[in-house]
C-alpha cells in the first residue's frame, strides 16, 4: 500500500465545498455555507471574497479567459472572478434551474449543468447563454468534464447513466450497469475516457470513447463517493464524504484508501494542486493536502 501523508488547513468561511487549481498557482474554492470564494497559494495565508448572502457557490472551473468560473445553485447564476477578486454574475434564462456542475468547453466557452431544469447550458465569457434540454425527464445533471479528446461527459444522477455532450448541444445516453447508482462528480481521463463516482451505489465508473461503461467497486459499498480527479501520477483520487477518506484507483482497477485526520471532515471536492499535491475540500471548514 503505498503510504501518504495528509495534512489540513483551516480557511475563512464557511463550508468549503468544491476546489481547483487556478491559472495564477494558487487554489481558489468555493465556501457553499458562507457564499464566497477562498483562495489559497500553498504555503500562505487564505483569502474570500464575499458573495451576496445565500447565492450557494458550488462547483469552481477555469475558464478560457483565465479567470474562474463557477455556479450558484441556489441563486440561479453563473459567477465569473477575475485574478484580483472581481466578480461578475449570469442570470440564467430559466428561472428556478439549479446550476451545479460547470467545466471549459472545447469550443471556448463554459459548459454547465441544470439540475432542477433537466438542461445543460453554455456560456461564452461574454456572457451569452444558451441551453439544451435533456433527451430524458427528471435526469438531474450534476458534474461535467471534458476529455482530452474534447468529448464533454454529464453525470445523469436521477437518469443512471451518462451522458455525451456534443458541441450542437445534443446529448447521446448510456445507462449505467448497475440499477440506482446515483453517479455525481466526473473527470477526464486518458485516451478520450471519462471516470466518475457513484455515490449510491459506492461504486467507481470508466466510460471509453465508444460509451463501454466500467465499474470497480469500492470496499466500503456505503462510502458515499462525492468527486473525483486525475493525481498525474497514473491515479485517479477520490473523495469518500460518508467515509471521510480519500482513495485513489489505478487505470486497472486497483483501489487504495486513506483516513483524514479529523473525524467527520465532510470530504467534497478534490483537485491537483499547483504545488503537484492532492487537495481536498473538507465542508467543516479546511483544505487538506495530500502528498505521496
């Protein structure tokens, strides 16, 4: 088993939910309790800016601009935060429809998902918006990715199944093996793949560019898998939130977990760091560093 060491660190806010890397090596997240955005150069001091009050951030991309791009699930609204904190915000064109998932598009713009509208959207960084409707009732879209071949993938978390967007906005479906695994968070992976977690059903996923779908079960079934990431080192690192672990898979299926620190740390969002270290979004307020 290889060995790792882990280490957490507090941040202001509240609730850090979802992480990742930003253009300017720090990382920047998302705080969904205290509607802000914190980011962390490795090695310094935390900072947030303050969004309005209850706009629930969620999941945090880079852009094709270079700034951040994230959504706001419960204000409806794509944000946009610059390098110097300034943050400019979307009104979606459907009303009431749940933002969640958000990734950079091969085509220049952002990619995202409309989970109580059953549609996925597209932003340019200008702003304009467009949205598809889902070829299936009630899927509830979550998590987006984009493969290194420029194939975009949907976790359908109601449907159980995943999705291949196409840059027309049409989505092809491919059902999950196994009934009711409730797929959330996805990654790229290599030759044109995609990997996700199945939180109900504590299972790992693959789909290949032909849409063959993979499963590796986890050893804990009630694990709660949240988000997933490539390690760059051939792994594939993982968040267990009912767990509080955090595991990484080999390209072959071959899985290995370690336990936080602090109990009941409500693992969430995982990313590589700038710093090449894991780092994990834990919602009781801290970040942890993962080294190997």
């Amino acid at each position: 088993m290889t060995s790792v060491s882990i280490e957490e660190y507090t941040v202001p806010g509240d609730g850090p939910y979802a992480v990742t890397a930003g253009p300017d090596g720090a990382l920047w997240f998302t705080m969904v309790g205290g509607s802000s955005i914190g980011r962390l150069v490795p090695g310094e001091r935390a900072a947030s800016h303050q969004l309005e009050p209850g706009c629930g951030p969620t999941i945090i991309t880079v852009g094709p601009d270079a700034a951040l791009w994230f959504t706001e699930y419960q204000a409806h609204r794509i944000g946009r935060i610059s390098l110097d904190g300034a943050v400019r915000e979307f009104r979606l064109p459907t009303p009431d429809s749940g933002p969640f998932g958000i990734a950079s598009g091969p085509d220049g713009a952002l990619w995202f998902t409309e989970t109580a509208a059953n549609q996925i959207g597209r932003i340019t960084p200008d702003g304009q918006v467009t949205e598809y409707p889902l070829p299936v009732d009630d899927a509830f879209p979550s998590a987006i990715a984009v493969a290194d071949d420029g194939a975009m993938y949907v976790t359908l978390n109601q449907a159980n199944a995943i999705g291949r967007v196409e840059l027309d906005g049409t989505v092809n479906v491919h059902p999950l093996p196994t009934p009711a695994a409730g797929p959330v968070g996805i990654t790229a992976g290599e030759h044109g793949t995609a990997w996700f977690v199945e939180i109900a059903a504590g299972q790992l996923g693959r789909i290949g560019p032909d849409g063959t779908i993979t499963e590796f079960p986890l050893p804990d079934r009630t694990a709660k898998p949240h988000a997933i990431t490539a390690g760059g080192d051939g792994r594939y690192w993982f968040t267990e939130w009912a767990a509080n672990r955090i595991g990484s898979v080999t390209v072959d299926g071959q899985i290995q977990m370690y336990d936080l620190p602090t109990p009941g740390a409500e693992p969430h969002g995982i990313t590589l760091g700038p710093d090449g270290a894991l780092w994990a979004a834990l919602e009781i307020g801290a970040l942890a560093r993962i080294t190997h």
